[in-house]
C-alpha cells in the first residue's frame, strides 16, 4: 500500500474510501512539481490511518481487561 501511495497518491485514497481527498489529490499531482507533495501527503495519511486503527485496537483491549 505504501508503494501505491507512492507512485499513485491519488489511488491511494480511493481505495481507503476517501473519494473528496482523491480528487483534491488528483489535482494536486496533475502537475510535476505537485506530484511530491501528493505522494508524501498519501504516504502520512496512509501511516497516520495505520497509528490511528493500532491505538482503537488498544483502547479497545484495554476497556475489556
């Protein structure tokens, strides 16, 4: 998934459902120069979703112990 966000940052939302962010994302790599900041903006989107459903997983484990 980290190599979609990559190489296509656009992509990378739409499979994560995010179809409003793909679109902005998609404008934003339409240029050469913009084509950087989509793909590092996918690639902390996609590691702060990761972090995101990590840290639910341990709320939850610990609300049941």
């Amino acid at each position: 998934m980290t190599l979609i966000a990559i190489f296509f940052p656009a992509l990378s939302f739409l499979l994560r459902g995010r179809i409003f962010t793909a679109i902005i994302c998609l404008i934003l790599q339409i240029t050469l120069i913009g084509w950087i900041p989509a793909a590092v903006w996918a690639v902390i989107s996609l590691q702060n979703a990761r972090a995101e459903r990590r840290n639910d997983k341990l709320i939850r484990a610990m609300k049941n112990n």
